[in-house]
C-alpha cells in the first residue's frame, strides 16, 4: 500500500488516466498534509487553495471528457516565490516585493497550466535568491535543519510530501544544493533551456529555471512541458522537450578526483559517493579518470559575474527608499557587488568562455557523457550552525562544486545517493554537455532503479496515514 502523497508523478499521472484516483483527491492528500507539516517545516510562502481546487475539478472534468494534457494533468506542483502568478502575490522572499500582484503569468507557471498542472502553492525562496536572510523554513530531516537555498521551499516541499513536483530556480547551485540535503531529485537545465520570462531575476547570465521531484524520471517528465522556446525571453532555445532515454550501459563517465573529491568532502559523504560511483559502474557504465585543470578557475569567476549582475539588477531599488526594505545581509551584498570593477566582469568573462573551451576539449578528447561527483561537501546541518561565506574556496563553499554548470551553462542532475553517519542525505550530481538532459536523466533513472535512497521518508515526517492509501 502506497500513501497518495507518497506517489511519484508517473504513478500519480498513471492513477489519474486509468481514472484510479482523481485529481482531487490527490489535492485534498496534498493540503491535508500541509496542514500537518507546515507549521513545522513552512515550505511555502503562499498557499492557493481556491484557485488549485478550481484546477482540480478542471482536471477531472477534462479527465471525464477525454485524454490528459501531459503527464501533469491533475498533478499538484509547487513553484518558487520568484515565478510571476496572475492569482496570488510574487514576493521573492523579500519586504521589498511585499505585497506585489503580477498581471500575468511567468512563462514556466503559464506552460504548467496549459499542461493540466495544479499549482497547489508558491514555495519560500531566500530573499531575492541570495541566501543572505534565514526564512523560517526547515529539513525534516533534522530538527531545525537548514533546507539548503535557494529554492529551499521547493526542495522541503518534496521531501515533505507537500507536491509531487517543484519548480526551483539555479543560479549557483540553488536547485541542487535544497535537492540534497532534502533527499530528493533535482535537475537544473542547459541555460537558456527553460524560459525565465516573469521569473524574478539575479544574475542574468548565470539564472536557470529548472524541475524539482523525487525521481529523476519525474524531473524528465517535468522538463518536458516547461521546456522550448519564448519570444519574450531572447535567452530561451528553440529545442523543445528532453529526449529520448537512453541506454546507460556504455557511458563514459569522468571522474576528476583532485576537483571533487578533495580534503574538503567528509568522510562519510565520501564513501557514499564510492558506492554511488560503484553502482554505476554496476549498470554499465565506465568510469573514467580525468583532470580538467579549467574547472579550478570556475568558482572565481562564477563569484565575480553573480555579485556584478545581481547587484546591477537591484540598482534602482538601492537607490531608492526601498533600500531599507532589504534584510540587512541581503543589502551589504548587494552593495558589495557594485564594488566590483567593468575590467574584473569582463576578464571574468573572458575568462569564462576559455573554460569553456577548455572542459568541451576534454568531454571529446575523452568521450565523456558526464562528470560524476559529490552534490554538496556537507549534509544538512542546524541552522545556527549555517555561516554565509562569498569566498570561492573549496573548503567553506558550496561554490566550488555548484560553479562548473552555472559558470558553463552546462545542465547538472542531483540524486540521493545515501545517508551520512548522521542519517542524512548525500547527494550524487551528474553534469553533462548542452542539452544532453536525457543522458542525465538516463543515468539518474536507472541508477534509482537500482538504488532507493529517493524513496526514504524524512524521521520527522511520521509515518503515512492509512486514509491516504491506495493499491
């Protein structure tokens, strides 16, 4: 017997077409377990109950009368703060927005809609993205856990069983790193690969719109409808849906141990990522060895283009009244980056493009499909523990292991992959070229197929309650 909240999208969606289940009633397992949860673990900013019962019975109705849209009709997804919504506030986490109403719809939230989705709500996002303030959200994993950032209401979500899917935003990591220390499944895209119109923006060159769930499989599912081209976004690609799964047996896998696996990861999390790196091996896959010494520069020049470009997109509110409306971290940040001079931005782009050059090299002189390593060099810790570092160190950051994707627009796929001596999760992240989200989600599909650390429940979530159930 399997709880309703407990489904994965596929499985929900094969409920729903085979009319086993209905859109609503898998609405009603959704809030009833928000209300449990949420006054411990506060996963979303705002809650639109009327407005995903109206979808709902929309769903069934559609249900009734024909075929499912896609395989979200009638699914019940959460969406990141930072995503425009025409029936309810946009506040990005932040008192500067407070009370703002967008007149539209962002782009992903829009394709969400017209694919059948139920957007049961708007997840919490640290201000701005920026993980400078601390929003009461928390890891049911631990008691007062950080839930990583910035999508870190997305990630909760999930791993509280409050959505079947999420939409996170990735900027430094901010998809993958919730992803992880949630034990769940995180996929962010090639850049330019989702449309980011009507998504509050941080560094323009660097923001990716991208699918959080507890699968792999759902995350491919989920790319496949907010995914393609905007005319409203000149960033967005013309290439629509993910592709096809493929075969993993055979894949070249890169492994550059001086990168990712320094003196910086943890024991524990290290010999999670052995067995992880063991299984694939176990699926076919060949692992291969290589140095790339490029990436060594990627977490610096991701730092100077994220402080440049943020803070010139909140320019006009600094200087304005609403200044004052920043979380003061949030604010020094921000004023920080306008520190940074036009000669650093552009040799950190010039800079930016020879890495480029240089990891492209190495995928082809080697036949990599990917890299594998370590998500996040910690698990989830409690939050009076959590201390913001900007410095591009690969011994007090997360950047030196999230800057590879951003830095090179790369799409990188985050999944559980174990649990620390602590009992928390550790994630495995698996990067690939430009639009080879199918060979991510290939790999991660098959390595949960083998594995079930995406299936473990959080020890604070209890256990699922017997009206919920189904066959």
């Amino acid at each position: 017997m399997t709880s309703l909240v407990d489904l994965t999208v596929r499985d929900a969606a094969s409920l729903l077409a085979a009319r086993e289940v209905s859109a609503e009633q898998l609405l009603n397992a959704t809030l009833e377990q928000i209300n449990e949860t949420e006054p411990r673990f506060h996963a979303y900013a705002t809650l639109m109950e009327d407005s995903a019962r109206r979808h709902a019975r929309r769903a069934d109705q559609e249900l009734r009368d024909g075929t499912p849209r896609s395989s979200l009709h009638g699914v019940p997804i959460g969406v990141k703060d930072l995503c425009y919504t025409h029936d309810a506030p946009t506040e990005g986490g932040s008192r500067v927005l407070k009370g703002f109403a967008p007149t539209y719809d962002a782009t992903v939230v829009r394709l969400l809609r017209a694919a059948g989705a139920v957007i049961v709500g708007k997840t919490v996002t640290h201000e701005f993205a920026y993980v400078q303030d601390e929003p009461e959200t928390r890891n049911p994993w631990v008691s007062d856990g950080f839930p990583g950032g910035s999508s870190a209401g997305s990630g909760v979500a999930l791993a509280t069983r409050t959505a079947f899917g999420a939409i996170g935003t990735d900027t430094a990591g901010s998809i993958r790193i919730p992803a992880a220390l949630n034990g769940v499944t995180g996929l962010k895209p090639t850049y330019g690969r989702v449309s980011r119109y009507g998504v509050i923006p941080m560094a323009e060159t660097l923001d990716t719109v991208g699918p959080m769930a507890r699968t792999a499989d759902d995350c491919g599912l989920m790319l496949d409808v907010i995914s393609g081209p905007d005319r409203a976004d000149p960033s967005a690609l013309a290439e629509t849906g993910m592709g096809e799964i493929r075969d993993v047996s055979g894949m070249r896998l890169g492994v550059d141990r001086d990168y990712f696996f320094g003196s910086f990861l943890r024991s524990d999390i290290r010999g999670c990522l052995e067995k992880a790196l063991d299984d694939l091996r176990g699926l076919g896959a060949e692992l291969i060895d290589v140095r790339i010494p490029a990436l060594d520069e990627t977490a610096a020049v991701g730092l100077i283009i994220l402080l440049a470009e943020t803070s010139a997109g909140h320019r006009a509110y600094l200087r304005s009244p609403a200044r004052e409306a920043y979380a003061q971290a949030t604010r020094v940040l921000l004023e920080l980056g306008e520190l940074v001079s036009a000669s650093a931005y552009v040799n950190a782009q010039r800079l930016r493009r020879a890495i480029a050059r240089d990891v492209q090299a190495a995928f082809e002189d080697e036949g990599l499909d990917a890299l594998v390593g370590p998500t996040c060099h910690i698990t989830t810790i409690p939050m009076n523990a959590v201390r913001v570092d900007i410095s591009a160190g690969d011994d007090n950051t997360y950047l030196h292991l999230m800057s590879v994707a951003n830095v090179l627009g790369l799409p990188a796929l985050s999944v559980p992959c174990g649990l620390s001596d602590l009992g928390l999760p550790v994630g495995l992240q698996i990067i690939g070229p430009p639009m080879q989200e199918s060979v991510l989600v290939s790999l991660g599909r098959a390595y949960q197929g083998r594995t079930d650390w995406h299936r473990r429940r959080p020890p604070l979530l209890g256990d699922p309650r017997d009206q919920q159930q189904v066959a």
